[in-house]
C-alpha cells in the first residue's frame, strides 16, 4: 500500500519553502532554467492540498538532459525516468527532506503552459478554488489509500476547471507573469 491520501488547510509556509528550494535551484541552474515556478496546489493561497511542493522548470529544450539532470541530481533530487509522462522530466525531493515534486518541461508547450494557466485561474478565481478544494476533499475521503483513484476521480473537475481557465485566458489575454525564482 502506498501512501495515504491527505488533503489539509492551506499552509502559509509552502511559499516560503518554495522560495527557499527555487533560490537553490536558480542557483545550481542558472541560465538552464528560464524559469521556476510554483505549481499545483500548493501554490494557490488559501487552497486545500496534499503538501507536496509542486516545481515546475522551464528549459528551452528537454534533450540532451545534461544541462538540467547533473545539477539536479547533484542537489540530491532523485530522477525519476521511468515516469510515463514524455513531455516532461521528473524529479523527486532527496531522500528524507519534504516531499517535492520537479517537473521540467519545455518552455512554450502546452504541458508547460496548463499548470500556469491552472494556478492563476485558481489564485484569480477564488470560488473556483473552493470547489476544487472541497471536490479534492471529497475524493481523498473516497479514496485515501488509493492515490490513482484519487487522481481519476477529480479528472473531471480538472478538465472542467481548465476548459474555464482558457476561455479566461482568451477573454484577458493571460500570459505567465515572471518566474517564481
């Protein structure tokens, strides 16, 4: 079994940790990483989450990997290659320090625009942002041992939430405003 699911308050202190970490990666990336951000729920005030820091990276190219894979595994994140994800390149937090997650993505895809989209329409949309939090509640409630399940089940508020956030997007001409770090 893994990993309960646990979705708590928000915690004001996620920013900071963000902060502390994306100091530490701009420093170990410099140029690499035209930017990092903070994604997923945690980023969001106020927002219910599982406190995991989310870290998305942006680079101009995600092969070769070299650029990005050495100073990362030297800070002791763990790459994960086998994740399933291609449009991504995963990394997870050193062994015995919080749980983060780094996601490095190309800089100008979608799969590098959607968490941005997703966080500012959460931070601009506050009623939306208590939706989710209660549809997360509810889901970790149904399914607190079963961390996919989880996932699936709040599919579809997801996709509803993003269909919102682009027609947002097109009705003010969003675009990410700078990087977190």
């Amino acid at each position: 079994m893994g990993e309960p699911v646990d979705v708590m308050p928000y915690d004001p202190a996620w920013p900071a940790m963000l902060a502390k970490r994306g100091a530490g990666l701009r420093t170990a990336l410099g140029d690499t990483a035209v930017r990092i951000d903070h994604i997923g729920s945690t980023s969001v005030p106020g927002l219910a989450a599982k406190p995991v820091i989310d870290i998305q990276i942006s680079v101009t190219v995600l092969e070769p990997a070299e650029e990005f894979l050495g100073p990362l595994t030297g800070m002791g994140f763990v790459y994960r290659a086998a994740n399933p994800e291609r449009t991504k390149r995963y990394f997870r937090e050193p062994p015995g320090r919080h749980r983060t997650h780094v996601h490095v993505r190309q800089l100008g895809t979608f799969s590098q625009q959607f968490p941005l989209l997703f966080r500012d329409y959460l931070r601009c949309h506050t009623s939306a942002a208590a939706a989710y939090a209660e549809a997360k509640r509810r889901c970790a409630a149904r399914f607190r041992d079963d961390r996919p399940g989880y996932v699936q089940a709040k599919d579809d508020f997801v996709r509803d939430i993003i269909r919102r956030a682009d027609a947002w997007a097109q009705r003010t001409g969003w675009t990410a405003g700078p990087s977190d770090a």
